[in-house]
C-alpha cells in the first residue's frame, strides 16, 4: 500500500515539474572568438553560470579565479537586449580594469544559467 502511495506521490510531482518546466532545459547562442555561432543547451537546475557552461562545451574561456569575480578571463557580450545590465560592485570594479570592455560587457561567471536566458546571444570577448 505505501509502495503505491509512493509511486502516484513521485507521478504527481513529475507531471508538476514538466508542466512547470522546472527542469527545463534552454538554448544560449554563443559566438566564439572566430565570429562562429553555436547553439549551447544548459539546463537550469543545477545552480550553473555561464562561464562553467562554455567551459563544459570545451570553449576557451579561463575563468582563472574560479567564479568569484576576481579576474577578466570569463568576459562575455551581451548581444540580445540587455536584460542583464544590472551589476555588482564587484563586477564593474573587474570590468573598470579589463581590457576590450564594451557597454554589453559582463563576466561570464556572474550570470546565472536561468529560464530567461533562453534564446540569448553572448559573445567570447577576446583574449
């Protein structure tokens, strides 16, 4: 009895979940440092940034201080509209001494991978 309890349980909550899309799985356009775009699926649920994502699909981003927002290696453009102009201090304290800045800069590792990225175009900033 507890084993079917347990399974009709575990059915509702998945049906809950895909419905939602709470596990849901997006599509991020990255443009490497050749002007080549690839289409990236990342999935949301798994608390991951974008620096780590184009780590995952071998892209040649640094990310040197691990995520912190110490370094410049993760830097990225935002090519769609800016949704994602809102900075930490320590952020734009990183960006204030970086080298190839443009008013769409962000570091990679400062964007989380979630739902309203999908779609999105970013860029490889250089070297």
């Amino acid at each position: 009895m507890q084993l079917i309890i347990l399974k009709r349980a575990l059915a509702l909550f998945f049906i809950f979940v895909f419905e939602k899309n709470i596990l849901k799985d997006i599509t991020i356009i990255l443009i490497d440092r050749e002007g080549n775009r690839h289409s990236l699926k990342a999935p949301t649920d798994i608390n991951m940034n974008l620096m780590e994502l184009c780590k995952s699909y071998e892209f040649p981003i640094q990310g040197i201080c691990g995520g912190m927002a110490m370094c410049a290696s993760c830097q990225i453009y935002i090519h769609s509209e800016n949704i994602l102009n809102i900075k930490s201090d320590d952020e734009e304290a990183m960006l204030s001494e970086a080298f190839h800045v443009k008013d769409r800069s962000r570091l990679g590792c400062q964007i989380q991978i979630t739902p309203q990225l999908d779609g999105l175009v970013f860029e490889l900033a250089p070297e």
